[in-house]
C-alpha cells in the first residue's frame, strides 16, 4: 500500500529502534478501526496490518524489544465473555 489517508487517530507507537510507527485509525466512509504500520524514513511505506471491521477496536499496541513484531489487543462491540 502506498500510502494511507487516516481518519481519527486513537493511539500510535514508535518501535524501540525508531524505524517503525504503528497506529490505530479509523477510515473515512468505512467502520471500525485498522492497524497500520509505517516506516518513519519513507513517508509512503505504509501497510494495513488489521483491517477495519465493523463494532471492532484496537488498541494496547507493543512492539517487541527487536522492534521485529508488533502487538495488539482486539475488542469486539457486544462480544461478552464465553
């Protein structure tokens, strides 16, 4: 993906090494939320990592100390515990 024009920002990370942004947004005309990262030297390297569904939010973003892998935590609007 070339590039990405977010909508509401909700939360971001920088990786430990500095090369990566990871953020949370909203699309505009879409629902829900994705997860993105981008590499900070190159403006338009960005890929969707999750994206948006419907009633689903994302949050809690971790990198891991390599900056190799990125976490997050998934809610779901109305699921309730099992």
């Amino acid at each position: 993906m070339s590039g990405h024009a977010a909508g509401a920002v909700n939360e971001a990370v920088i990786s430990p090494d500095g090369n990566y942004l990871a953020y949370v947004a909203s699309e505009p005309g879409r629902q829900g939320q994705g997860v993105w990262v981008r590499q900070v030297s190159a403006a338009s390297n960005t890929q969707q990592i999750v994206a948006p569904a419907e009633g689903a939010s994302y949050g809690a973003l971790l990198f891991s100390p390599d900056s190799q892998h990125l976490y997050y935590g998934a809610a779901q609007e109305g699921a309730g515990p099992p």
